[in-house]
C-alpha cells in the first residue's frame, strides 16, 4: 500500500509496529508455556527453546497479519 508507515502512536511516540507484534508473541508464549506446564503437556514437547521460540515467532506473525495486513 502505498504511503503506508508501520509505526502506531503510544502516548505521544512513535514506535514501529513489529515491536508491538513482538510483544504479543512473547506474551502469549508465556500464556501457553504456563497452560501446557498445566495440562502436563511440557514434558512432552521437543526442545523447549526451540519449542517455545518457534511459538513466539508463530504468535508475533500472526498477530502482524491480524493487525497490520494491508
């Protein structure tokens, strides 16, 4: 889109947009490493930094496309 700036308005300053994106994924990675340590689910999973970065890499797109898609 042309003329599109990827930057939102936070009390007053501008902050790029993949940052916020990015704090969503980490945030909901933590919501879901604390809902699978309680499902007994963890043990089971594969690497964890592998895992759980992956989820947030998964969950910061996601968010980009839900809130920034042109």
């Amino acid at each position: 889109m042309p003329g599109y700036d990827p930057l939102f308005d936070l009390e007053g300053a501008f902050f790029p947009s993949w940052m916020l994106c990015l704090l969503i994924g980490i945030a909901l990675t933590v919501a879901f490493r604390l809902l699978f340590a309680r499902l007994g689910l963890e043990p089971h999973l594969g690497p964890l930094p592998v895992v759980y970065g992956c989820l947030a890499l998964l969950l910061g797109m996601s968010a980009w496309l839900l809130f920034f898609r042109a």
